[in-house]
C-alpha cells in the first residue's frame, strides 16, 4: 500500500469513527509525509544522486563565498597600498626631496 492509499483509508476511518485523536494525528503525519516526498520529487531531489548533488552545490557555495572573502581582503589591501603611496609622495613632495632629485 502506498502513501496516498493510506492517507485515503485514514481519513475514510475519521468519518467513519468522527475524528478520534490518534486517526487525525495518523492523517497528519501521512499527509505530511506525502507533501514532503512530493516537494522532494519536484525539485528533482528524489533520485540516488541527491545527496551527492547537494553536497556539491555546498561545496560550490563555500567556494564561493571563500573567492568572494579573498577578492574583497585583496581590494582593500589594494587600497590601503595605494593610499599609503599616495601618502609617501605627499610627503616627499612637502618636503622638497623631487628637487634634490634634479
């Protein structure tokens, strides 16, 4: 008997006996089940190959956000290089080491 079977039956015997606790909760939990296989076979998860591919997708995505990490830190080292630069020159300038140079 598969799942939509029993969920049948279920809720066949909760109009027939009025609803008793244990029957609702049985429906619950079929039901339940029932949708979330449903969602799995809808996202195209419901094959052997699942686990493999989801493990690959969070493989990927930590890559991911590792290149994202290093990208940003080697901008701002970047940036701070280049400011500092900036800076060293500002000084030589102020302090006229360009015509010592001459």
């Amino acid at each position: 008997m598969n799942r939509e079977d029993m969920l049948a039956r279920l809720i066949a015997q909760a109009s027939g006996e009025g609803g008793e606790l244990v029957t609702l909760r049985a429906i619950v939990e079929e039901s339940s089940e029932l949708g979330a296989a449903r969602a799995i076979a809808r996202l195209g998860l419901g094959d052997d190959n699942a686990q493999d591919d989801i493990d690959e997708l969070r493989e990927l995505l930590r890559a991911w956000r590792d290149a994202k990490a290093s990208a940003s830190k080697a901008a701002i080292e970047w940036i701070v290089r280049c400011a500092l630069a900036l800076l060293l020159i500002g000084i030589a300038v102020r302090f006229g080491l360009a015509d010592m140079l001459r």
